[in-house]
C-alpha cells in the first residue's frame, strides 16, 4: 500500500498491511531547532512515517465585496489567507516587551473596534488579552466579520501535486489571527477559558449566542468544502476537553454546533477528526455521538490527561477511526529504545486490532531525540495485520 491507501483505510475502519504512523502538527520549531531547517517532507522521509500535507486555503466571496487581506503578509504553517471587507479589517502593530514577540491586533468596524494581542516565544503562541471584553462586543462580530470560503482550486492544485505521497489534511476555519476549529473552543479564544465557563452559569444565554455568531462562520466554511480533495479535515480542540470542562457543559454547549459543523462536512463530502488534547474518557460517547470519522489525540495519563487506550477502543473504535495515543513526552526524549519499542507495541495491541487506528504521538512535540524517533518508525512498521 502507498502511504496515502494506508492512512486512508484506517480512516475508514478498513485493515491496511501494517500499522499506520505519522504524527500531529510538526512544529516549527522542532525543524528549525533539531533538525536544522528541513522540511516536513524532510521529517517524513527521515523517520520513515506516513506523510501528511497540511493545507488551509482561504478565497474571499469578491461577489459580496470580500478580498484578501492585503495586510497580512505571507501566511505561515496551518496559517490562512486572512479575508476582509470595508467592514471587517485587521491592523496589527508590535508590542515592546523584553521576553516575548507580542503584537496588538486591531479590528476596525463602522461601529467600533476590537482588540487582541498575541504572545509568542518561538514555539508557540497564546492569547495575552482577550478580544471580547465586552458582552456587547459579540455584536460587532455578528454583523460585519467576515467568513471565509475553501480555496478548492488550490487545495486540489496541492492534492493532485502530493498525489500517493500521504494525505491531504486541513481544519475548519478558526477566527482570524487566533482561534481553533472547534465553536466552544473558539470562543475561549475570544474570551479566555474560565470566564466562557462562569458565563455558562451566569448567562448561558449570552453563550448561546456567541456560538451561534461563530457556528454560522464555521457552517459557510464547512458548505464551501463541496469538491475540495481533502483527506480529512480537523474540528475541536483542547478546551473542551474533560480535563476543562464537564461531560455536562460538552452536552449543551460543545455538541451541538459542532455535530452540524460535521453534518455539514459530511454533505460536502469530507472525513472529519475530532481533536481533543486532554481528558477524554468521560467524554467519549459524547464524542463519537456527534458523528466525526476520526477522533484524536488519546493522551496518557503520563502526560497528564486520562486515556486508557484499550478502554476507549472497546467503547468507541467500532465507531470512529483512532489516532494517538502515544507518549512523546517520555518516549521522545530521555528513555532507552527499548522503552519506546514497548510503547508502540502497547498502543497496537490495545487499538490496532482490526485496522482503524492510525498511532501518532498524542498532539505536538517540541523536541526529539534523534535515535528514538528513528525507534518510533521502525517499530511501526513491524507492526503488521498479516
């Protein structure tokens, strides 16, 4: 099998000739620092793992006076062609600051302006000031931001290029400058985590609104799909996970947009995962209800999460593909191989039976030792369904 016929049949809950491996997000970082600039192909080919080609598009809807954003600049890793309007534009500016790269982004409307800055220490990046700092301010977003549309044009021009080399991988569209794919963990984005949680409490209404402004955003993106050759395509994120917020707010204020979000994918024709980093198993009937095809990451309890690998393959993985599982945190760096070996093993006998499991390390990693990574692969692709 190609890499791409391989990966594509756990996707499907078919069994490939051996065991799936490839890996969450390769950072930036990791490449520049350790691996002295290569490229993500470079990475695949260096540890023998399954490819994947990471794309995400944007067109503005020109018909209803959208363009790119000529302010942007060139748009990074998972980074998108920012849209704007005569209504909707960002204007960045850099901060001072003596530890961090910190940029204050400004969002002008006709009726007013919205702020955010963003943090970042060459590895990664975080809200430092919320652009919602206002109840009132969700009502700027309503009316005049923008939402972008799939460029399917360029995504297939990528798709045909990569052709059996891997899969083609995107995410549903996040808010601009910072945002995550899936609608709640949007919104903590744009509100930080613990006040989205009190206002669950406190004003659930006010919640339910916000949602529905960011759903209506992500359902034009997910409808704008129709024809693009995606492979799979990433919704959720770590803020709601169990280790966040309960099964009870998932219920009322998680699934229900983002399982329209997928229905819409699905009427598009795409494969969906649903990622959450963090605590799992509390949420795993919720998860698997919504009807996504993939869920992913499986954190370990190692890494402070709560998966217990066999335990969700029993309950859900005649449902959904599953991806990760793995512990980078400690077989990446600092064990021997043989603990590594071992840890593969474990995660293939306790998902991989039958096919529908692809193993990845259980989200980003930052470092790796050079002769673990090459353990990691080889190990893989012993593991075989013959």
């Amino acid at each position: 099998m190609s890499s791409r016929q391989r990966l594509l049949a756990a996707l499907d809950r078919r069994q490939p000739d051996r065991l799936p491996v490839t890996t969450h997000h390769v950072m930036d970082s990791y490449l520049r620092d350790s691996l002295g600039g290569a490229s993500r192909m470079d990475f695949f080919r260096r540890y023998g793992l399954d490819p994947i080609l990471w794309t995400v598009p944007h067109r503005p809807d020109k018909a209803s006076g959208e363009y790119s954003d000529p302010d942007q600049g060139e748009a990074g890793f998972l980074e998108s062609t920012r849209v704007a309007s005569d209504h909707w534009r960002v204007a960045s500016e850099q901060i001072p600051d003596p530890d961090y790269c910190t940029t204050r982004y400004r969002f002008h409307t006709p009726r007013g302006e919205l702020g955010m800055v963003i943090q970042d220490d060459g590895k990664t990046a975080w809200v430092a000031e919320n652009l919602i700092k206002e109840k009132s301010d969700i009502e700027l977003i309503a009316e005049f931001a923008t939402a972008p549309k799939c460029d399917v044009d360029e995504v297939n021009r990528q798709a045909a290029e990569f052709g059996e080399t891997g899969i083609v991988r995107g995410h549903i569209c996040c808010f601009d400058v910072y945002g995550q794919p899936g609608t709640w963990q949007d919104a903590t984005c744009l509100t930080g985590t613990q006040q989205l949680i009190m206002e669950t409490f406190d004003d659930p209404a006010w919640v339910h609104e916000l949602l529905d402004i960011l759903l209506r955003r992500k359902l034009v993106f997910a409808r704008s799909l129709a024809g693009a050759n995606y492979d799979l395509l990433e919704l959720g994120g770590g803020s709601a996970s169990s280790t966040v917020i309960s099964p009870a707010i998932f219920e009322e204020f998680v699934a229900p947009s983002d399982s329209r979000i997928i229905e819409a994918a699905h009427e598009a024709g795409q494969r969906i995962v649903y990622h959450i980093c963090g605590g799992i198993m509390p949420l795993l009937e919720l998860i698997a209800g919504m009807g996504p095809d993939a869920v992913e990451t499986f954190t370990p309890p190692a890494m402070g999460a709560d998966t217990e690998l066999a335990e969700a393959n029993r309950r859900i993985g005649g449902k959904v593909c599953m991806i990760g599982g793995f512990d980078q945190g400690h077989c990446f760096t600092g064990c021997s191989p043989e603990e590594t070996r071992a840890e593969v093993r474990r995660c293939f006998e306790q998902a991989g039976d039958g096919g529908g499991y692809i193993l990845a390390p259980s989200d980003h990693f930052f470092e790796a030792d050079e002769e673990l990574m090459r353990t990691f692969g080889d190990e893989a692709r012993a593991c075989t369904y013959n």
